[in-house]
C-alpha cells in the first residue's frame, strides 16, 4: 500500500468515460494495469511506486488512480461502488488503448479485477489477485480499522500502518506523515467517509462475485497473499484458487498485507514469469 514517501509523482491525464483520470506509465511491451486497494490515502503510486519501474523493464504499465481516490476527478453524485470502479477501470482502458491487458488487482483492486475478468473477459489476458477481496468472509477487525478510518491524527493512521506490515521496519515516520496528509485532502476525505459507512460487512459483500461466474473466468490467474495478513484473510486466496479454473496460487510466510513491498523482490519475479508465460501462450 505505499511507495517511496520521498519520490511521489505527478502522472498524466485521461477522459475515461468521462471522467478525469489521473494515471502513471512507463515502459513499452505487452500492457499491464495495476488496481490499487482502498486504504486512507491511497493512491496508484502509493500502491505501485516501487514496483512500476521494475515491471516497466519488460511491459508497458498503467497504473490509474480509481475514482474516488487519488487525484482523480470525483464526479458530483457518483455512488462508490464495485459495478463503478470497474467501469471506470474499462473506460480507461479503452481510452487509453490498452486492451486486452494483463491486470493485477490489489485488495480491493482484486475485487474490481476479478469482476471485471468476468464481466469484460475480451479486455483482461491475464489475472494477479494479491491480498484479494471479491469472495465471501466475515470482515476482519483489520479491514474494519482500515475502512473506519477519520483522520482524527497521526496516531490513527500509524495504527492503521501497522495493521497492514508484518514488516514493522517498513513502517517510518515519513510514511505516516505523508499517507495523513494526503488523507487530510477535502476531497479525497470526504469521498472515503461516503464508500465505507457501518455497518461494514454489507461493502465486503456487496463486492462479492458469484462463484458460479467466477468458475467461468477461463484467463490464467496467479493468486498471491500474505499468510500473516491481519486485513484480508489467506482463506480468500486458497478459495479464489479453487474457484478459478485456471489458476496457480503463492503464499508468502512472514508476509502481511503489502506483499508488493514485504517481498518486492519475489512478488516482481512472479508476476514477470506469469505474464511471460501467459504472452508466449498467446503467441
């Protein structure tokens, strides 16, 4: 869920579906797009920033901030919901002509992924689920902190911080200063304390794609999860695992909810290898 507190960068801008998106891009091959989750203050580079250059070497990598978060445009009267987020993700790929892509959701992210692989599988080659939401479980007091959120001081977000790492060195004072005040943002504040309102549970729910139309994502899937996570459980993993026909899953011990950042190294290599094998299927 973060990047490198002390590089955050200005992307580029996007009409997608009319809608003023702000994303990053780099490299060139094969087309990658990179969902982030929904924690206070996140944004596609806090998600992907130490990440995006390394897959940048082999691939051609979008990483958007999802309306609501980030910087961008949050539209007068939206309703923050899954059917939402994906239609959003689809309306950039189309604008940015990156379809079909190779897509890799995070939390949250996940869930927008999976449904959008089921609903629009022509715009998705292939599926990385990490930390995943998008099956049924019961909400862990983790994701309830996480979505609780207020921005009621440092101290609050430092607690959330630390729900998220197994990894405690990962958790600087720069990091929570920089991840508060851009929950501070009116805007982003404001949007974030509309999506998740008690009782939480119906939001986990409401993200939910029926087993029966996750049995028919014929896309090749890898499934990564930390076994230490404390805000999506790993039995979300080994059950997207089952469900999905064509899948392969990966658990990192000693790993919470950043798995991207805990094990960047690993979560690098396995994402390259898939998406490499999945490429040269296709060719």
């Amino acid at each position: 869920m973060v990047g490198d507190p002390g590089s955050v960068q200005e992307g580029q801008y996007v009409d997608a579906g009319g809608v003023r998106t702000h994303f990053h891009v780099q490299g060139e091959g094969p087309n990658v797009v990179l969902i982030h989750g929904s924690g206070p203050g996140v944004s596609a580079w806090a998600n992907w920033g130490r990440v995006l250059p390394r897959l940048a070497a082999r691939f051609r990598v979008y990483a958007l901030d999802v309306v609501g978060f980030g910087k961008t445009e949050r539209p007068e009267g939206i309703e923050y919901r899954l059917e939402t987020w994906v239609e959003h993700v689809k309306n950039f790929l189309d604008a940015v002509d990156a379809t079909p892509a190779l897509v890799v959701g995070n939390s949250m992210g996940g869930a927008v992924a999976l449904r959008l692989a089921a609903t629009y599988g022509e715009y998705v080659r292939g599926l990385v689920l990490m930390g995943s939401v998008g099956v049924p479980f019961r909400i862990t007091e983790g994701l309830d902190a996480v979505w609780g959120y207020r921005a009621r001081g440092i101290e609050e977000m430092e607690r959330i911080l630390d729900i998220f790492s197994f990894n405690k060195s990962l958790l600087t004072p720069e990091l929570a200063k920089l991840r508060y005040e851009a929950s501070l943002d009116p805007q982003s504040r404001s949007a974030y304390e509309q999506m998740f309102p008690e009782p939480r549970q119906r939001h986990v729910d409401a993200m939910v794609t029926p087993d029966e139309a996750v049995r028919k994502i014929d896309r090749p899937a890898l499934v990564i999860h930390g076994r230490e996570d404390r805000v999506i459980p790993v039995d979300n993993a080994y059950r997207l695992f089952h469900l999905l026909p064509n899948a392969e899953l990966h658990v990192f011990g000693r790993c919470g909810h950043w798995t991207q950042i805990e094990r960047q190294e690993e979560f690098c290599e396995l994402v390259e290898r898939f998406f490499e094998r999945v490429s040269q299927v296709e060719r």
